[in-house]
C-alpha cells in the first residue's frame, strides 16, 4: 500500500517506518520504497526492513519504469509499503502538463500501481470537518483509491471518537490512531532528517520506538488485507537496460556481460560510502555490476582508495558536516587527485562536487576541480531539465538529462574547466565542471533513468585499466 498524507509534516516517515517495522515483527517480508529523488527517508525504511530502501519517481526514471522497478525491488518480499511525498496529490509544477495527477506525485505513483492509499492525518486541529477533507481526498481523482486513514497525534479519547464518528461519516475506515508523542521526532538539520548512517544507534532506537508505536497502535491485519493483490507486469532488469544502451567496448562486445569480457579483466569502481556519502541508489551499484565492473565501497573519512581502482563515484551527502575528518584523510585525497590528473573516470555528484573542490568551509579537499565551496545561506531544490554541455566520461554532449538539486552549500569557481550541465530556471545556468575524465555536478540522477551513462562509465573505466 501507498502511505500518503493532506500535506507535508503529517507524520508519513513516522508511521512508513514503524509499519514496514511492525509488519516485519509479524512475520512478512516487506518491500520499502519512498516516492521521489529523497535520499533519507530510504535509510530509516532500510532499518526497518533489514533490507534496502527504494525510490519510486517517475520524473527521473520516467514513467514506464516504476511498475519494472518496484517489481525488481518486491522479489522475495510479500507486501510493500510505499511512503508518499508531500501532499498526496502534490507534485511537479509545470505548466505544459494537462494529466489531472501531478507528475512525481504520490497520487501518481498509486496510479500507475493501482495501488490502495492509507492517508496519513495530523489530528492536531481537527475535528467534524474531518470529514469534508476526507471526502475531498477520496473523490479528487478516481485513478487514485483511498482504502482508509490512519490517525496521528490524536489528543484525547474523546478526541479520538469524534475524529472516528468523522470518517465514519464518509465510509472511510479508520485502520489506526497513534497519540502525540513527541520524542519519536527524530533528529533534523538544514536538509530535513538527518540520515540513519550518521545517526547510528540513535537511529536504530529511533526506529524501533516508531515500530513499537505502529505495532500498539494499528490494525496490522487490516493493513494486510487492504493490500491484498498483485501489480503486474515484467521486473526491471539492470542487464536488459544496458543491452539496450547500445554501448559497446573496444573490443566490439557489449559491455553487459556481468563479468569479465574479451577487453580485460572487470573494471574496478571505487564507491564512496559512510557517513559523508549516504546519497545513493540501490540500483546504481547494480548496474555497474551488470555492466561488467567490480564494486568496491570505502569510507572516505577512513580509507585509502581500494588498490587497483579503475574508476570513481562520489555520491551525494553531507560532507560539510564531516569536512575536517575528509580533510584529514591526506593520503586518499592526493591519491584521487593523482588519479584524476592521470585519466580517472570520476563520476561526482553534490557531495563529490564539494570533495573534488580546492577547500570546502576552509578545510582543505582534493583540489581536482580549480574552486572554492562554502555553506550557503539558501536552499537549493528542485528538478531540472538538463543538457550535457560536453563530453564526459558518462554522457555525450547535448545528452537531456532530468535530475534533482538538494543543496544547502555553495561553490564559488575562479577555474575554468567546462561547465557540466546547462538548463533554465528563471535564467540560464551553466553548473559543474567537466576536466578530463572528470564529471562533476551538484545535479543528482537516477541511474536508473540514465542506463547509458553507467555503461559508458564502465567503458571508460575499462580502458584506464588497460
């Protein structure tokens, strides 16, 4: 099922996670998934699950994948539990789309599923009117299905059976009520939670609070049954993505074998983890591998490069919370830089864009890219359509490419390498920067969305190695 909510703020994270805790507890084996590019929620669902999180966002796979990729992502599972984002019927604005369901929205995302919406509702505040704003959620759109509502932050018992009399009154079955309880909120900072990596234990206990709650407080067996069903239709396939790709090695075999092909041995990818580098997707890792490359992950706050690296991906996170720790680590940013004075593929977004810089927050990075980055007084979010303005080790020029920004840092360039990407906001902006075998952007993608770039990625690695 989707747990949806009226707006942001209403306790989804909350009641997602204890659930996919909760169901587990009761014995099922449970998917998680969370729509949009959000790279945290995944984490703590993760936690709950004893499996990984994923997303489901049409906007950066495109439509036709989110029905292939949550059956990839619901093998060996026997239910799935889909967290919403903002609103249930909030999603990308743009003015040139007549479909009634925004682009990206949760409302989509339960369309193209058919799957049963649970709303998730801040009791805080309501009363009788309850009911109205029940009615209006069930019948804005009848491609979406509104199977019941979950009650949060309720007040009182009396408060709980007026908002029950509520639904009741629109035939809307109530499936759970949780009361107020303020010390589940889990930690935040300038970009919302703060991940289940850096927060470790606490996050785990976090968690388990969440799954408890979820557990005393909701019909499980209700949930089930609500969920009852199947979505049909094949599962997405890393290795089929890149056949189709087209990408070739130099030795004229496709370079989706899985292993080892008649170039050479399988590439190596270094892939930065720990708690600098938690923005990432699953089905990055799976298809490098199904295109031939060997996957290592290290700690940049630790570890040296894995010996034998033939290619590099910084991920995104938030390296300006461990920026002296990543400074410190000598040894791996002069062995990165070398590397990529030397022809590395490096594949760099957000928080590898920060760590390739010069300085960031006056700690000394990797130097790569010839620039300076600080935190920012704003925040920078959105989608973006963007084009590739050069050739890189992962796109060619004039690529489209749709991606998201999620950034609270800033760079300030006096070098001039070449720009990355271009695309009009409220103007034309020309961000990242691409030297030599370097791509380096603040714009997040979904690998996914984009199975050529991997595959050209693990071709240029392939060739470094040689």
């Amino acid at each position: 099922m989707v747990i949806a909510a009226p707006a942001s703020g209403s306790g989804k994270t909350t009641l997602a996670t204890g659930l996919i805790g909760a169901l587990r507890g009761a014995g099922h084996q449970v998917a998680p998934f969370k729509v949009g590019p959000d790279y945290i929620d995944p984490g703590y669902h993760g936690l709950a699950a004893g499996r990984p999180g994923r997303n489901l966002d049409p906007v950066l796979v495109g439509e036709q994948r989110v029905v292939p990729l949550y059956r990839h992502g619901t093998q060996g599972c026997d239910i799935a539990v889909v967290e919403g984002v903002m609103g249930l019927f909030d999603g990308r604005i743009d003015e040139h789309r007549t479909e009634a369901v925004a682009e990206g929205s949760t409302a989509q995302v339960a369309s193209l599923l058919g799957a049963p919406v649970v709303l998730v509702v801040d009791a805080r505040g309501h009363s009788q009117s309850l009911a109205a704003l029940l009615h209006g959620f069930a019948t804005f759109d009848s491609s979406v299905r509104l199977g019941g509502v979950i009650l949060n932050r309720v007040g009182s018992e009396r408060h709980e059976q007026v908002l029950r009399a509520a639904c009741d009154r629109v035939g809307i079955p109530v499936l759970g009520a949780l009361p107020r309880m303020a010390e589940l909120e889990v930690p935040s900072r300038h970009l919302g939670l703060i991940p289940a990596v850096e927060h470790g234990t606490a996050a785990t206990v976090a968690v388990d609070a969440m799954t408890e709650l979820v557990a005393a407080h909701v019909d499980l067996r209700a949930i089930v049954a609500l969920a009852g069903g199947s979505v049909p239709g094949p599962a997405w396939d890393p290795a089929t993505e890149l056949a189709a790709t087209g990408q070739v090695s130099e030795s004229g075999a496709a370079d989706v074998s899985g292993g080892r092909s008649s170039s050479g041995s399988a590439p190596l990818i270094a892939m930065a983890g720990g708690p600098a580098f938690t923005f990432g997707y699953a089905e990055h890792r799976e298809l490098l591998i199904a295109a031939g490359a060997q996957v290592a992950v290290f700690d940049p706050l630790y570890d040296e490069l894995p010996s034998g690296t033939t290619g590099l991906v910084l991920p995104g996170g938030f390296p300006e919370e461990h920026a002296g720790q990543l400074s410190a680590n000598e040894r791996l940013r002069t062995a990165v830089a070398e590397g990529a004075a030397r022809g590395l593929p490096i594949h760099a977004e957000c928080a590898g864009l920060l760590y390739l810089t010069r300085s960031l927050d006056g700690h000394p990075m990797a130097g790569v890219i010839d620039a300076d980055a600080e935190f920012g007084p704003r925040l920078t979010l959105g989608y973006r359509d963007a084009v590739a303005l050069h050739d890189s080790a992962l796109w060619r020029a004039g690529a489209r490419v749709r991606g998201h920004e999620f950034h609270r840092t800033r760079v300030t360039r006096t070098g001039r390498e070449n720009a990355a990407w271009g695309w009009r906001t409220t103007g034309s902006v020309a961000e990242g920067a691409v030297v030599r075998q370097v791509h380096a952007s603040y714009l997040h993608t979904h690998p996914a969305g984009n199975p050529e770039a991997i595959a050209r990625f693990v071709v240029a690695a392939r060739r470094f190695g040689q």
